[in-house]
C-alpha cells in the first residue's frame, strides 16, 4: 500500500450481479420518428448468497494449479443464485418497444440499423477501499451493411458500452463483439417474440463471452484472469394470484416474467467468481476501525505535508543565492580604499 508499511488484504464484503440489455436503433436514417430510439432495461440482479475465504490448502492448492499467479494473495469465493431477486420491470409498452425496434432491422432499405447490447456488471465492496465495479458488455449489430461500427451515429447508451475503456462513473468496462457481428440480435429477436408470449415455458439466449470465472482485484483495479465463457439467460413467466389473504396482492390473470442466469459450463446453475485479493491496508491491523484508521491516515499525510513545505522552503532558490553567500569578505579591501580618499582629502599622500 502507498499508505501504510503493513501489507494485509481488505477483503470483499458485499457482491451484487446485474444483466442489463440495452435495444437501440441508430441515428442514420430516412425517418426521424425512427432514429435514435433505445430501450434499456434490468434482466437479473441479485446480491451474492456466499462470500467465503479460501483456508490455506485450498489456496495452495489453487496456487499450484495456477503457477503464474502472484503468491503473495488471498482468495475469496464469490456465488450468486442462478435466479433473479426481483421480476423484470417492464411495463407491457416497454416490451412492446422493444419488439419494434427489433423489428425495424426488417425496414425498407435506408431505415435505420439496429443494435443490441448486453452488459454484466458486478460489484464488489470492500471496507474503506470502497466500491469495485467492472462491466463487460457484448454487442451485436444488424444488418452488417448498415452497420457503421459502434463508435458511430448511436444512442450514447450504445456508445458508452460497446467501445470499452472508462465509464462515465469511472469503473472499467471491456467489450465482446459478436461473431459475425449479426449474431446476437438474430437470436435476440427470436428470443424476445418467444419470451413475449403468455406462455410458462422458459425462453432460453446464450450469450456469448460474457462472464469471466476468475479474476484479480488489486490496487490498480479488476483484472479478468481466464477465457470467458457463455452465458444462458432465461426468461420465464409465472402467474400471480389475486389478492387474498394467504397470497401475493396482484391482479387477477396478471403474469410476471422472472430472469435467471447460468455459466454455460455450471453444472450446479449458480453463478461463480472466485477472486484474487491482492495485499493491501487491512482496516482491523492499521487501526481497529474505519473511522481510527481515516483519522491515523489523515495525521500521516498531514506529517508528511508539512515537513515537506519546510524542507522545500529551506532549500528553494538555492541556486540563485549560492552567488552571493560564495563572495569573499571585502571589508580588508574596502578599508584599504577609505584610507586612500581620507588621505587625499588632507593632502597626505
């Protein structure tokens, strides 16, 4: 740590999964009403439902199968349920939006392209060091000769998540580019007419390269460690009661359609991160709590601030006082020159 000679690991207490899925159409176009439409709505969120810290022999063991990775760690293992904590919330003009805007890639010659954007974004929080959050998003575009690359005439929401870098919040992002670039919105649509029927059965999208198993969370960020692997999303409906007095308050025949998500290659349907921790300021170690140790770091930044300003005002400008406090003593010479003009004065020479 820049801060504090005692290397100890802050480790993740709070961990939160969200599907999002953004449908945009793009700003190049023949008919206005068309450009520049996008919906973008929440397909699963859920909190972890374990957070646990590897022993010694499962962490040496995971250092052994992995031998590049720095010894110098800690290792948490992260998992979220396969299902989503709340219904998707989507009114039925909202579905029916996106259903036309997914439809547009079917237009006329000269309307708009239309793109897709799945981001999974999952947030890590550890005491003081705060919220980590990373973001990697897979994009899709048709038709491929209307598509004009993703830095080009789109929503900004479509811009921001699938040219990577730095979001707006400052957290990373990382894009996966659909092959061929079609791909996704094609299953995309057809998805989205089954998941739109009043139907029990659930609508089932594999989203390619999209989730990463292992990663490193040290003090320059997350790191994704391991090739990424697909996701299965699902969507499915389930019919909600009337309001009684045993069951859930809803209208009668209404219909709520609840997400789930799934590693292609889980066999246990949770979802599983394991984290690599590098060494940082423990809290408990440096201080014994948060508010001890803000206030030791602010004494210690303030030590080093002030002693700082004063060596720096007892050196600057050295260079160009070095000229005068270097010149040998006149007084010998000066004195010899007060003689003379005294003596001149009296005639005395």
């Amino acid at each position: 740590s820049p801060f504090s000679p005692f290397p100890n690991t802050v480790l993740v207490e709070q961990a939160n999964v969200v599907l999002g899925m953004t449908v945009a159409s793009s700003c190049d176009g023949y008919d206005p009403s068309q450009l520049c439409r996008y919906v973008e709505m929440d397909l699963y969120r859920a909190p972890a439902i374990q957070i646990q810290r590897s022993n010694s022999s499962a962490t040496a063991q995971y250092l052994q199968d992995n031998p590049r990775v720095n010894t110098d760690i800690d290792i948490q293992d992260i998992k979220w349920p396969w299902f989503s904590q709340g219904a998707l919330a989507a009114s039925p003009a909202m579905l029916e939006e996106v259903q036309n805007i997914l439809n547009k890639a079917d237009g006329p010659e000269g309307g708009p392209a239309v793109a897709v954007a799945f981001d999974l974004q999952y947030r890590l929080q550890r005491s003081v060091l705060g919220l980590t959050s990373h973001t990697r998003s897979v994009c899709s575009c048709v038709p491929r000769s209307r598509c004009p690359g993703f830095a080009g005439p789109w929503p900004a929401r479509i811009v921001e998540l699938c040219n990577g870098g730095v979001s707006s919040l400052g957290f990373s992002q990382e894009v996966t580019i659909s092959e061929p670039l079609d791909a996704v919105v094609n299953e995309t649509r057809s998805w989205w007419r089954e998941a739109s029927q009043r139907s029990f059965q659930e609508a089932i999208l594999v989203l390619p390269k999209l989730w990463s198993p292992r990663v490193n969370l040290g003090n320059a960020g997350l790191t994704e460690r391991q090739d990424l692997r697909d996701f299965i999303y699902g969507l499915a409906t389930q019919e909600v009661a009337p309001c009684n007095f045993t069951g859930p308050c809803s209208a009668a025949g209404s219909a709520l359609r609840w997400g789930s998500l799934r590693s292609g290659n889980s066999s246990s349907g949770n979802l599983h991160l394991k984290v690599e921790l590098e060494k940082s300021v423990n809290v408990q170690g440096v201080a014994g709590s948060s508010s001890d140790y803000t206030s030791a770091l602010g004494l210690y930044v303030a030590v080093v601030l002030v002693l700082g300003r004063y060596l720096r005002g007892a050196f600057q400008g050295a260079s160009k006082q070095a000229i005068y406090d270097e010149i040998p003593d006149v007084h010998v010479f000066l004195n010899l020159i007060e003689a003379i003009k005294m003596a001149r004065e009296h005639g005395d020479l």
